[in-house]
C-alpha cells in the first residue's frame, strides 16, 4: 500500500474558477426548469408533490446545496419544504394578489 498523501501548497494562488463553473451550471439548470415548467423562479405557485395528497401554495425559489453530491440537482424551496424538481407531480402558476 501506498500513503503517501503529497503535498498541500499553501503559497499557491488562489482560484474561484471552480465556485464560478457551479454557479453557471446552477443558472442552466434554473433556466431549463424556467423553460420546461413555465415557471418563473421566484413566482407564487400552486405544486403538488409526488406521493402527497396536499397542494403546497407560495413562492417557489431555489435552494443553493453546499453538498457537493447534491450540486448536480436543482434544489427547490416552497415555504420552509425543500424538494429536487424531479419531485413535483404538478406545478402551475398563481395569478399576483389584487390590489
């Protein structure tokens, strides 16, 4: 077996390019789900949830996973519930409340 574990150089310079490739796969996978459901993130919606009975009501927006193994999924917030989209049964739009 082989431990050798190398080396960490700490005087290296730094980079984001990493954080900012995240960032840009997290805006395409917004705008596929934006483009596949009609949705705008950030709109009030009406969903309901594979295997639950209850529609959820409000607004839907994104949820940035620091989980590296959750990073390649597109994590939804509605209210304090958090799903993947590959969650939802159904999904339409609220119409914005009358003044």
């Amino acid at each position: 077996m082989n431990f050798d574990q190398g080396q960490f150089n700490f005087d290296a310079p730094g980079d984001d390019s990493g954080y900012f490739k995240w960032q840009q796969e997290l805006a395409e996978r917004r705008k596929n789900f934006e483009s596949r459901y009609g949705i705008i993130i950030g709109s009030k919606v009406r969903l309901t949830l594979i295997g639950e009975d209850r529609p959820l009501e409000g607004i839907i927006t994104v949820c940035e996973s620091r989980e590296p193994k959750n990073r390649s999924k597109l994590h939804l917030r509605l209210g304090k519930r958090e799903f993947i989209h590959a969650q939802i049964e159904s999904i339409s739009r609220l119409p914005p409340p009358q003044d």
